[in-house]
C-alpha cells in the first residue's frame, strides 16, 4: 500500500474519531479490521475499513460527526425539480 496526501500505512497519525488503531500498518497485530456501514446514496449502502491508515482521504471532521449521537442524515433527490404542493 503506497502512501498518499491524508494516507501515510508506514507513519503513527492519531485515529479517527472514535477509531482505536494504533502504531504503524506493519506492527499490526489485530487480524479482523473494524468494519463501518456507510450510505453512499440513498439506498446504496457501502462498507468502508475504519482505519485512518487505509484510507485514503478519511475526513476526520465527518467521522467526529458521524460518532455523535446527536448527529442526523437525510437525503434529497436531484433529477427533478420540486414539485408545488397543494393548497
């Protein structure tokens, strides 16, 4: 794995949000990754490796978002205008 901007498999960064891996990729001892489900789109749902390490622009902003309690998704539709409501 070949390191990037925001990815870096060989170097200690801290953990995203609410992630716990520590040390660098090749001193890894844990056998079964942390495995997130993320929605991509509406209905299209994706799993993602939940380590900064592998990752290639993990945005720790939007996983300290994602770990708050408070925090809440929708989506919208794009392919057509909105239509007036009724009176």
């Amino acid at each position: 794995m070949k390191s990037t901007g925001d990815r870096r498999p060989d170097k200690l960064e801290p953990p995203l949000p609410g992630q716990q891996e520590t040390g660098s990729l090749a001193a890894e001892k844990e056998t079964v990754p942390v495995i997130v489900k993320y929605g991509r789109m509406t209905f299209n749902r994706q799993y993602i490796i939940a380590d900064r390490r592998v990752i290639d622009r993990p945005r720790p902003a939007l996983w300290f978002a994602h770990n708050d309690q408070r925090q809440i998704y929708l989506s919208e539709l794009h392919t057509e205008s909105g239509r007036p409501g009724r009176r």
